[in-house]
C-alpha cells in the first residue's frame, strides 16, 4: 500500500466526503466522539486511572527497551509449545514465508482475523497474484475487502461508511435483498462467512502481544472469527509485529483492560483469546507459525527519540481525538497507519523521503498525547520528523522550491524588483500551459497558483481614475 500522502490534499477530501454523505455529516466523526465519550466514561470509574497508565507506560517501555531478551525467551518457551518460528526484516520476506506455509498444505484460501499488519505487508494483493484467496472475517474487515478498499482507521475498519453503503453493498455483492438494518446485515455476513470457517484448511491471526514469560500469542477482538480462524482452522499463521511484546501475563492484563477503554469504551473487549502453540484434536490447530516483521522497527529500537513510538498498542484514541483525523478519516493519509500514530509511524518505518508529508498532518494541539493509554509524545515526535525533513533537504544538494521561494523572499525587498516580476508574471501567463506559476517541486502535491490577470498595481490605479481619487487629490 503506497505511503503517499499529502497535506495539501486535506481540505479537498474533507469537502468531497462532506458532499457525498446524504446528511452532510461525516460518519467518522461521529464515531469518534461516541469512542471519545465511551473512553472518558470508563476512565472515570477507575479512580486510579493515571496512575495505571503510569505504570503502563513504564512497563511497555521497559519491554521495548530489552526486546532482544525478550524475544530470546519467547523463542525458548515456542520451542517447548511447538510453534514454528520465521523472521522476516521486510514486507517480501513476511510475503514469502507466508506463501510457503500455505502451500506446503496445499490450501487455495486463507481465513484471517484482523491484522493491521497484514495490511502493512500488502498479503491480500500478494496472496491473490499467487492464485491464493484471502478471506477477512472481521465484519469491518469483510466489509472493506468487498468494497476494495483499505481500513480507514485501526480498530474501526469501515468507520468511514454509512449502514446505507453496507447495505447497497451486500446487496450487490452477495446477491440480497437491500436492507440497511444493521443486525440484519450483520446476520448476512455471519451465514456468508459460516461456510468459510467450517472449510478452513489455513487461518492468519494478528499478534497485539506475545507474552514473554509464558510463550503466549494473545489477539484481542470483539468477534469470535478470531478464535475461529485459530481454532478451526489445521495451520495457523500469527503474524507478529517485531515490539509486540510485553513480559507477563499480568501485564498483559492491565494493557488489555487500558486498551478496550482507549479504543472503544469498553471495560473489556468480548474475546481475549490466548494461542499457546499446537494442539491435535477437534479443538486446536495442528500447526502453529509466528512470522516476526522487522520491517523497519528495529531501526526504529535504534533511534533513543523515535523509539518511544514503539510503545504503541494500537488503540486509535488518538485518531478518535484529533482534529485533522476528525475531519478527514483515514484515507487521506496514505498507508496502513492514520492519524497522530500514522503521522509519526510511517515516515518512521519506511523513511522521510518515502512519507514527507505525514509529519505536517498535524496541528501539534497535543490532544493525541493527552489520551495515550502508555503516553506516548506524538507531538514532540512529529516536530522530531519535520526537522528531519529539513535537514534531509539541506543534504540533497540543488532544490528547486528554495531558489524559487529564496529568490522570491529577495525579490519583495526591493519595490522595484518586485515590480519587475510582476511584470514579467503578466508576460508569463501567457505562455506558461495553465497560466500557473512554474514550481516543480512544490506542483508535485499542490496546485500551483495562477498568475493574477491583473496586478494590484493597476488594479489601484484604474481604481483611481474610475473613482476620481487621483482627481480629488
């Protein structure tokens, strides 16, 4: 999935998704003040509340601090249980491993539970040009994939769509009768994907954290099909981010408890399913694999600034909090990752130069960093980035936007200069295609500005004359 994004873009998308909702309401952004509001709720019955993210955040640091140890004593408990492990440092290595499990047992379909890893690493795409059909079992998931698009937010897949657009869309994929009665569809989608489960030969599972003391891969859903893709299926396949590890199962309590309350304002997610490894039998898997994404996270563990972003749990409250992600949704971002995490996690993966626009699609108000369950200093990592983008400008060499903008700056000193482009921008206009002013780099993600048909200039001095001012005077 292209990481292209740019901010200038922003304001048009939120026009267009104003215009197309037939309320003129944007649906996400009033999911996001229910989760918000959900959220707060829950925090205030805990009188404790800081306190535990205090210690959370403490906690999830010392985790990613010591990750090398850690993942020497998840190896070492995954070889007691049985499970197969596989690294892979980047999205073609995940992609092969993967491809490799399946069809050493031949299967041609693939359930999954949600995984916004999976997104990371394009499986989908990947696995269809291999003659392989992934099937998402998330309803949010499910939906998405019939509609051909990508999550538009990390707990919430299809947060950006009305019960309108399901219901048109079942009924033109799955050949119903148009209803848009959300447990009527819902029901719709349980009997299409009840065959699948029953037929599962491979099932792909996210990892939100394997438990060090005790080898335990635990997914936190609020579905069964995460424990039916892991259970009903003969292999299967958990895909694990490289810092989603924490050290104990009582840790693991308390990040799951500050997780469903961030995310959605529950006290506790409906599923907090714990896979320990193979287990033969009408109740288990035969095979269990763990394919561990590097991907860019251990650079990430070298950097002592951008390391913290590590800590993430992937909640999304700082989606459901911010004001540009409010606006907007998640598509405009480009990527996997939206919003204040998206803004500081992509660039921070895939490079400055790959995502140099994410570090500006903020307005630094620091509501993302209020909410963070492990508190997480979004702010100050973004403002981290936007230097890094400075100064990865400053090592390019010749940049064509500076001499623009640099000879523009010396050009409004001086009133006579000034007025010597303006009269070469008239002579321009009329030759340049579109009548824009020439910037390359800067055209790449905005429109350029048009010339004006007239200066100010001689916009006042016609003024003048047609008033009678000059004649006053």
């Amino acid at each position: 999935m292209s990481s292209h994004f740019n901010i200038h873009d922003l304001k048009k998308q939120m026009k267009k998704s104003v215009r197309e909702r037939p309320d003129g309401v944007l649906p996400y952004k009033k999911s996001t003040k229910k989760a918000i509001a959900g959220r707060d709720l829950r925090a205030s019955e805990w009188d404790d509340f800081e306190e535990r993210r205090d210690r959370a955040t403490q906690r999830r640091q010392e985790a990613i601090d010591t990750l090398p140890d850690l993942h020497d004593q998840l190896r070492e408990r995954w070889e007691e249980r049985g499970i197969v492990v596989h690294e892979a440092k980047d999205t073609n290595e995940a992609q092969q491993h993967i491809l490799k499990i399946i069809r050493n047992v031949k299967a041609d379909r693939i359930l999954k539970s949600k995984s916004m890893l999976s997104e990371e690493i394009e499986i989908n795409d990947f696995l269809e040009k291999n003659s392989i059909t992934p099937v998402e079992t998330d309803l949010g998931e499910y939906i998405v994939q019939l509609r051909g698009e990508h999550p538009s937010h990390i707990t919430m897949p299809a947060m950006h769509l009305l019960r309108e657009d399901v219901g048109q869309l079942f009924a033109e994929k799955l050949g119903v009768e148009y209803t848009d009665d959300p447990p009527t569809l819902t029901k719709i989608a349980r009997e299409a994907l009840r065959k699948e489960f029953l037929a599962a030969q491979v099932g792909m599972c996210g990892v939100n954290f394997a438990v060090a003391e005790s080898g335990h891969l635990a997914t936190v859903t609020n579905e069964g099909n995460g424990r039916m893709v892991t259970s009903q299926a003969r292999v299967v396949i958990a895909l694990m981010g490289w810092e989603r590890v924490t050290q104990s199962l009582e840790d693991l309590g308390e990040l799951w408890q500050l997780l469903a309350r961030s995310a959605t304002g529950q006290r506790a997610t409906v599923y907090l399913n714990l896979l320990s490894g193979p287990s033969p039998g009408p109740t288990g898997p035969d095979e269990v694999h763990v394919v561990i994404v590097d991907n860019g996270r251990k650079r990430i563990h070298q950097d002592p600034t951008m390391r913290e972003v590590l800590r993430c749990i992937r909640c999304g409250a700082c989606l459901n909090v911010c004001p540009v992600y409010r606006q907007v949704g998640g598509h405009p971002y480009g990527g996997v990752y939206p919003g204040p995490i998206g803004a500081v996690l992509t660039p921070a993966l895939h490079g400055t130069r790959e995502a140099p626009d994410h570090a500006f699609a903020s307005s630094l108000c620091g509501a993302c960093e209020d909410i963070c369950p492990v508190k997480i200093p979004l702010p100050k990592l973004l403002l981290h980035q936007r230097h890094q983008k400075v100064e990865d400008k400053k090592n390019r060499g010749f940049d064509a936007e500076e001499v623009i903008w640099s000879t523009f700056a010396k050009a409004t000193e001086s009133g006579a200069v000034f007025s010597s482009f303006g009269r070469a921008a008239s002579v321009l206009q009329k030759v340049v295609p579109g009548g824009s002013v020439p910037m390359p780099q800067w055209q790449k993600g905005r429109t350029a500005p048009a010339f004006p048909k007239q200066s100010f200039r001689q916009w006042y001095e016609q003024n003048k004359r047609e008033t009678g001012r000059e004649k006053d005077e």
